[in-house]
C-alpha cells in the first residue's frame, strides 16, 4: 500500500498502524491543519477527501482536501519546515 494510501485509510479510520490500539489519530500535521483551518475558515473537519505526504526536491510536502461538516470543502498544503499551511476554498467546477 501507498503512503498516501495508507495515510487517508489512516485518516479516515479505515486502517490501523501496526500495533496501534482500536482508536487511532491522525498524524501530527493533519491535527495542525485542523486547529489552522478551524481559526482561519471557521471550519469544523468532517472528514479529509485526499491526504498526501511526499518528498519534493528534498522536503516533505503535506497536501490534504477537507471536507467541513458545513460542506465546504478546502485544499491546503505546505512543506513540511514552513508553520503555516496554504489553505484555498474549493469552489464549484463545470467540466
């Protein structure tokens, strides 16, 4: 499995880290993204659509799509040394 498979299968409750009690939690930086998103957004996570972690030119890059309980729905991303995430509203696409 992926790590960003794993990572949303993590994220949403679906797959448990080896040895890991029944509850999990998410890692560091989705709970970082929360409380940013929570004061800047006024958004309450629902659930993440997409969790992503890689390396890009030698740093880790978090990228993640959240869905507010309100159905909003936000991307963010960052790398991984920089405080802040960027966080945009999804806004309705026509294909």
């Amino acid at each position: 499995m992926t790590r960003t498979l794993r990572l949303a299968a993590i994220a949403a409750g679906l797959l448990l880290p080896a040895g890991a009690p029944a509850q999990t939690e998410n890692p560091a930086w989705l709970e970082q993204l929360e409380e940013q998103i929570a004061v800047e957004e006024q958004c309450e996570v629902g659930f993440y659509i997409y969790v992503n972690e890689q390396e890009l030119g030698g740093r880790t890059v978090h990228e993640a799509r959240v869905q507010c309980v309100d159905g909003r729905q936000f991307d963010a991303s960052r790398a991984e040394q920089d405080p802040k995430f960027t966080i945009s509203e999804c806004g309705t696409r026509v294909c």
